[in-house]
C-alpha cells in the first residue's frame, strides 16, 4: 500500500509526515534551490533527481495558497524548488493571473504537464477560473488528474497533444517536463492531437469568450497557432514558451511576422510587460540558455488594455 504524500505548506514553511531521511532531503532540496538560483537552477534537477533514487517513492503535496494543492513524486528535480519558499515559478505568467483575478476567462493548459497553472488559476485568490488542461503523456496524466481529484476535480484534464489540425502523433523524451511530439519520430507513445480550434468545434468552450492559452507544447508552437486562428481572432491571449536555447527567437519571430498579434514581453529591466517591434530586446532578456522564457501574443483590444493598466500599476508602485 503506498504512503500517504508529505505535506509541505509554502505559507508557513511546515512540513509533516516525512521520517528524518526525507527531512534532511528537503534540507537539501531547499538549499540547493537557493544556491543555484544564483545561476538560473543550472544543474538543480539533474543533483535533485539523484538524491531522489535514494528515497522511497512517495508523493509531497505542496500547499500553494490555502485553496490549492499540487501533488508531485517527492524528489523530483523539476517541482522541488517549490521547497524552497523564496523561489517563484514563471514569475511573468503568475504576474499576468493574478491581475486577472477578476476577468472572467478560461484557462487552456497546453503542455500541462502536472497541471501547477490550473491548480492555481481554478484556486479563489486567483479568481476561481474554469481551467482546461491538455497534457498527452501516459507517465504525466495521472499525475495531473490526481491534481484535479485533490483540488474537488474544478478543472478538466484532457489526454491529447496540441497541434496544426486533429490526428495523432508520436510523443517521446527523457524528462516527464519535455515530452514532445516535435521532428519526425518512429518511436514513443502514440498521442491523439487536436488543433485550438477544435475546441471550440468540440463545444469544449464558446467563440465569444475570453481565454489566456498557455502553450508549452516543446517544439509545436508553431503548429499550435496555425490551428487556432479563430480563436487568435476573439479575445485570446497566447503564453507561449521561447526557449533560452534559441538565439533566433523563432517563436517570437513567427508571431511578429506571421500572425497578426502584437508581440508582448515582460522586461524584467522595467518592470513591464513591453510590445515588441524589435526582437533585439530578447537577446537582453534571455540570460540563460537552459530555461524557456514566456512570450504573450494578443489581438484582443480588451486584453491589451488590461495589459496596460496592470503596467500603470507597476509604475505607480516603482514611484
């Protein structure tokens, strides 16, 4: 019979039900966050994930705020910062949910992973949000469904890939963070794909809404825009994942090229959420070749005035 998870609360710093080996891993853990946050967690999840072969398989439940849990194996080197309480993940996108508590919008999880996003978007004091998350691996999902039981099932997990148009595809990878059905594979998991806008085919969610549509699909935002256009057209915006790696900014530069969204970017210099004209500025911002930094794309008038009033705040708090 498998242990109950560890629960560690991020408020107050507690953690309960774990014997003095796996406190003295959450030592570690903790530790080795902050170390290596001096150089972007360069080589945190390859040491976290060591020390977690030396202990018994076993969930932690973090408390992320008093309505919402998030449930991963306990040692994993890509959820095990949360240990650390100083550490905050995706600050630009938690940046742009929190000043959206109030809009009444979906959520489209694409690349849900174990579903971190939807479990807060769907929590009260990010707004109570309807969140669907779209997450294709066999290994991930019943991760990310168990997130959906332990958090009263307010959010729906879909097992399928995003991508260009309905069919099926090939998913494989070594990191449960990085599965892609990206390049021509023979091997891996066979996935169902579905393009955006079959969702709204589907009756999944209605043309007239308002939508923020993370895509964190490894390789397949591209292929993820081309089969959203309709919803590109309503009142949508796109977060997606232009990765450190990739000195020609392609994700960024498709969407200043081919689309007719206006590029926008957290500038961590000001503070601000900029529009882009000039991809330059991402070669200032993209510091580290190893993480994956999010970029909005919008047509939406009232999204980019939203946009606007939530950077009138941050000058009126730098003041």
């Amino acid at each position: 019979m498998a242990q109950a998870p560890i629960q560690f609360d991020r408020a107050s710093g507690v953690l309960a039900g774990a014997n003095a080996w796996e406190r003295l891993a959450a030592i570690a853990l903790t530790l080795g966050s902050k170390v290596a946050s001096n150089f972007s967690h360069r080589g945190y999840n390859m040491c976290a994930n060591l020390l977690r072969t030396t202990l018994p398989e076993r969930g932690i439940q973090v408390k992320l705020n008093p309505d919402a849990v998030f449930e991963f194996p306990y040692g994993d080197g890509y959820w095990s910062k949360l240990l650390n309480r100083t550490y905050s993940y995706e600050d630009e996108l938690e940046l742009l949910f929190r000043d959206s508590a109030d809009v009444d919008y979906t959520l489209l999880d694409c690349g849900a992973n174990y579903g971190y996003w939807s479990v807060l978007v769907s929590s009260k004091p990010f707004g109570s949000h309807k969140a669907i998350a779209i997450e294709p691996s066999g290994q991930n999902f019943p991760k990310l469904a168990n997130n959906a039981k332990i958090n009263g099932n307010r959010f729906e997990a879909m097992k399928c890939a995003i991508g260009a148009a309905r069919g099926s595809a090939r998913l494989s990878g070594t990191k449960h963070e990085a599965f892609s059905i990206a390049g021509d594979q023979s091997d891996g998991e066979e996935v169902p794909v579905i393009a955006l806008d079959n969702l709204l085919d589907d009756g999944k969610i209605t043309r007239g809404g308002k939508y923020l549509i993370k895509l964190d699909v490894e390789g397949v935002e591209i292929e993820a825009m081309k089969g959203g256009v309709r919803l590109m057209q309503g009142d949508s915006v796109l977060l997606c994942e232009e990765h450190g790696n990739d000195p020609e900014h392609t994700v960024s530069r498709y969407i200043l090229d081919q689309t007719p969204l206006k590029l926008i970017v957290y500038d961590p210099r000001s503070h601000r959420l900029e529009t882009v004209t000039d991809l330059s500025i991402l070669d200032r911002i993209k510091v580290s070749t190893h993480v994956g930094y999010n970029v909005f794309g919008t047509a939406s008038a009232f999204w980019l005035a939203r946009i606007d009033a939530l950077n009138a705040k941050a000058a009126r708090r730098v003041q």
